[in-house]
C-alpha cells in the first residue's frame, strides 16, 4: 500500500516520517513554507533517541500524482480544512484497476475508477466530524484514534516525543467495522514505531479522546493545565460533553481509565533538551495561523448540547475564547486562568 499523507504537519509528519523510514512507500502532500521546506531538505523527525531525514516525494496537490491500486490517503490537516481536502481528491481518477479495500488484493481486472470508489481515507485527525465529511465523498472511510504527543517545529521539522514508542492507533472502519486495510495500516504502523490495533468501535475510541482534547482550548488560552483553576475548567468541560453523550447514546470510555492506559504505554520525553510547547490548538495559535480546530472539539459538544438540549456553555466560552485569540493572532497562555474560570462560573448556574 502507498501510503499519500496530506497535511504531514505534527502527526502527519510523524506518522510519514516512521513509515517511510522503515521503508513503506510515501508520498506527501504539503502546502505553503513546509512544501518548500520538505522538497528542498526532505522531512526531519526528532525523537528522544535519534533525529533523522527522510526524503519521499512530496506534492503540492492531487495533480501532481497519479493514483494507482493499492493508494490510501491518510488525512492529517487539522478540521477546519478537512472539507476542502476531500473535495480537491475525491474525483482523481485511479488507474490499474481499483483497490478493493476489504479484499486481499487490488482487481487488475477491474475498469479504472475514481478516487471516491476506491482510495480508502485514514482520519488521522482529531474530533468525529471528519469521518462524517469523508463518507460523503468516500465510500470507504476509516477513523484512526489517535494518541501521540507531536509538534511541527518549523517547516520540515517534526518532533516526535512520544517513548518508547511515537504514539497508540486505533483504526477502524466507519461508522463500525474493520476491514482488511486496517489490518494493513495497522500493521505498517506497528512495524515503524508505533502500537497500532484495530477495533470494530473506532468512534467510541475517538469520542472518548474528544474528550481529553476539550482541555486542549485551556492550555492554548492559559498556557498549561498547572492550575486548580485550569484543571476545574476541564472537568467542566467534560462534565457537559459526559451529559451530551448520554442524551444523544453515545458509547465512549471513562477518560481517566483511557488517560491512565495512555500514559502507560506512550510517555512525553524531552528531544533535544527540549519539552514540547503545548497541543495542537496551542501549536496553532504559537504559529499565529489565524484558525484553530476548537470549532471541531467544543464546537462538537456545542452541536450536541443544542440537538438534545443540554447545555454547554463552559465550552462554548472556551471556543470562543481560543477562536477569538486565533482571529487577533493572540499568543498562547495570554489569559489568566482565574479570570477565565470566572467567567465560567456564572454560565454554569
């Protein structure tokens, strides 16, 4: 399988990285300052143990590729631009036959075809809503729960410190089911640096890490979740998302339990000397991209709380807040976490 990753940022990056270090067939898709970056000096991956260089090829776009049997997209940009990927890739046509992603092989029979009926497309990315987007372009869509500490350093650069291992996947077929290009994934994965299974309930196992990265808009306004008053606004959070779950059905595992089996298996290590700075929304605001995803993550529960009226307005507060930073291109930690819990407080009663 060949494997095209669009948006090799923290994750994407990471994941390319590793795979194609262990000699599985890469492709990435880029844009902006990291395409030229990666075209001129290749992709470099630090880790607690080693920093290395890679060079797959790497594209600007779908024109640039012609898809073949055996391609699997793997979709790493961040949530907001998922709509606009998918549609840029879903009509690429697929030649030498199309690959039957739940079958052993590719048909070589088979009349060539279009991405939309035949590239599997890996969500490796976080919220649920980019599955949803996928499989109405798609028609074989699979999430990946991810759990892994990375960072974009600079255009080119990728920090990896997840130990021993990069970082946990599960994959699965959406909205339920395996299938035999998970297998493949996973297998790839396990074998580059990573433990990787997979699960018939890959959206249980993404709502429940939903839930985690509620606090992701805590540590990009405020800097850190070192606070009482920090870690109060989390529980928050989750508290309202807990009781939007229960009122839509929504299976998902006790975070504490999935936070411990987490930190079990994946530490954050220094590289370099260096902690890395924060999560992927304080990444965003670090680099000053003018948007985040918490649209796509207390924007999630929002959109819960209002089809099944539940309140949520700790984490509308915190959407907004990280979202009104983005547009100013305001600095993470900025924001006095008292001051923030403050206004939580009286939306709450």
């Amino acid at each position: 399988m060949r494997y095209i990753v669009v948006g090799p940022g923290a994750i994407g990056g990471t994941v390319g990285g590793l795979l194609a270090r262990a000699g599985h067939d890469v492709v990435l898709a880029a844009r902006g300052a990291h395409l030229a970056a990666l075209r001129g000096g290749g992709l470099t991956v630090a880790t607690p143990t080693e920093t290395f260089t890679v060079r797959p090829p790497v594209i600007a776009g779908p024109t640039e590729l012609r898809l073949t049997a055996g391609d699997a997209l793997i979709l790493a940009v961040k949530s907001q631009d998922t709509a606009a990927v998918l549609a840029t890739w879903n009509g690429c046509p697929v030649t030498g036959g199309a690959w039957a992603p739940d079958s052993q092989a590719a048909d070589s029979q088979a009349r060539d075809s279009q991405a939309a009926d035949s590239v599997p497309v890996f969500c490796m990315q976080n919220g649920v809503d980019n599955e949803r987007q996928a499989a109405r372009l798609f028609a074989h869509v699979y999430g990946v729960g991810v759990q892994m500490p990375a960072d974009l350093l600079e255009p080119g650069q990728v920090v990896a410190p997840g130990s021993p291992v990069a970082g946990v996947m599960e994959i699965g077929r959406y909205p339920a089911g395996t299938g035999q290009a998970a297998e493949r994934l996973a297998a790839d994965l396990t074998a580059s640096g990573f433990i990787a299974s997979v699960t018939g309930q890959v959206m249980t196992a993404k709502y429940t890490k939903l839930l985690r990265n509620l606090r992701n808009a805590i540590i990009a306004a405020c800097g850190s979740m070192d606070s009482p008053e920090a870690t109060t606004l989390a529980g928050l959070a989750v508290a309202e998302a807990e009781a939007c779950y229960r009122a839509a059905g929504i299976e998902h595992l006790d975070l504490r339990a999935a936070n411990a089996a987490r930190d079990e298996v994946v530490r954050e290590m220094p590289v370099n000397g260096r902690m890395r700075g924060g999560g992927s929304t304080w990444q965003s605001l670090h680099r000053q991209a003018g948007r985040v995803e918490a649209d796509y993550l207390n924007g999630e529960i929002v959109l819960l709380g209002r089809l099944h009226g539940i309140p949520t307005p700790v984490n509308e507060l915190l959407r907004q807040t990280v979202s009104t930073m983005a547009a100013r291109r305001e600095l993470p930690g900025t924001i006095d976490p008292a001051a923030l819990l403050a206004r939580a407080r009286p939306a709450t009663h």
